[in-house]
C-alpha cells in the first residue's frame, strides 16, 4: 500500500512539508525572502536592545524600525538631542552598540542604519544641498572641490548626489578626518 492515508472510505494525500531557501510565507502578507526575514530580525533585536537602554537611563523615546536598501532601519522618535549627542556622535556610538548586540545575538555583521530625533534626515537634506554646491562649482571652475571631513554615512549621501549629477567623487585621507572630492568626469 501507498503512502496515503484511508479514512472513511476516502483517500487522502499525506500533509508534505516543503521548504524553500529563498521564501516563506508570511502570515500578515505576501512571501519574503529569507534576506529580509533576517533584516527584520536585526531590527527587532536592535530594538530591543536600544529600548532596554532607554529604560536604563530612564528616557522617553518610541523606536520604530523598517527595512530599505537593504539594510535594517531604527528610529527613536524623541525630544532628547542628548541621545544625538555633537555632530551626532553619541548617535553613532549608539548604532554601534545596537550593531554589535545583532553580530553577538547573530554572529553576523550588521549594517543597521539607526536615526534618533531625525537628526540624520535633517543632515542628508543639508549634506545633499551642499553636494549641489559643490557641483555646480566643479562644472563652473573646472576644478576639484574638496568638502569638509564626513563619517562614511554622510560621505556615502554626497557620493549618491554626485554620481546622480554625472560628475565623480573620490574620498581621501584618513579616519576621521576623511573627505570627499567633486571632480570632472574624465
């Protein structure tokens, strides 16, 4: 006899279980890919940590997360500039720490991009309408304009601007002190 089952007279297929590297069904929507179940897990388990760190230092803050050029996204709605810190440093250390309590919990890297009172979508407006300064310049003078030093984040909004005018950008010199440099297209 076959593998199939008699019940009251009929016959029925054996439940089969198949599984798939690339989706999996999603119970609130259509399939995703294993790439953005991951991503998802990396915001919740940044979240979480960045939430347990709020309730250590008593601090108010909602946290949202999503997922966007493939990377997982955390924002902290707040009125605390502390948390931002100057020049954002204490948001970068932050995102740092969030970073690393993914590669603990995962032992994968993580590339999470964390926001906190958007304050880096207020610097991506001003970063890109610098980037457009310094273009237009380049395409008048001719020549190379070096911007001021910029964490990779910042620098990475100025390179986006430039390729999408046509122009070339280069980084130079070291951490922290690296820059980026408008030039002409060859």
């Amino acid at each position: 006899m076959s593998d199939d089952v008699m019940t009251d007279d009929k016959v029925t297929e054996p439940d089969v279980v198949v599984e798939s590297d690339q989706e999996e069904a999603d119970p609130d929507g259509p399939q995703r890919s294993k790439r953005e179940q991951a991503l998802d897990t990396e915001g919740e388990i940044a979240a979480d940590y960045l939430e347990e760190l709020l309730d250590i230092a008593d601090m108010d803050g909602d946290i949202d997360t999503f997922n966007e050029g493939g990377r997982a996204h955390i924002s902290i709605l707040t009125e605390a500039e502390l948390l931002v810190g100057k020049n954002g440093e204490v948001l970068e250390a932050l995102q740092e720490l969030a970073r690393l309590a993914v590669m603990t919990e995962t032992g994968h890297r993580s590339r999470l991009m964390l926001d906190i009172a958007g304050h880096r979508e207020r610097r991506r407006k001003v970063l890109e309408e610098l980037a457009k300064e310094a273009i237009t310049e380049v395409k008048e003078s001719g020549e190379p304009v070096r911007l001021s030093p910029m964490n990779p984040f910042e620098r990475k909004i100025v390179h986006d601007v430039v390729a999408g005018a046509g122009l070339v950008s280069e980084s130079e010199g070291e951490e922290p002190r690296r820059r980026v440099v408008v030039l002409v297209k060859r």
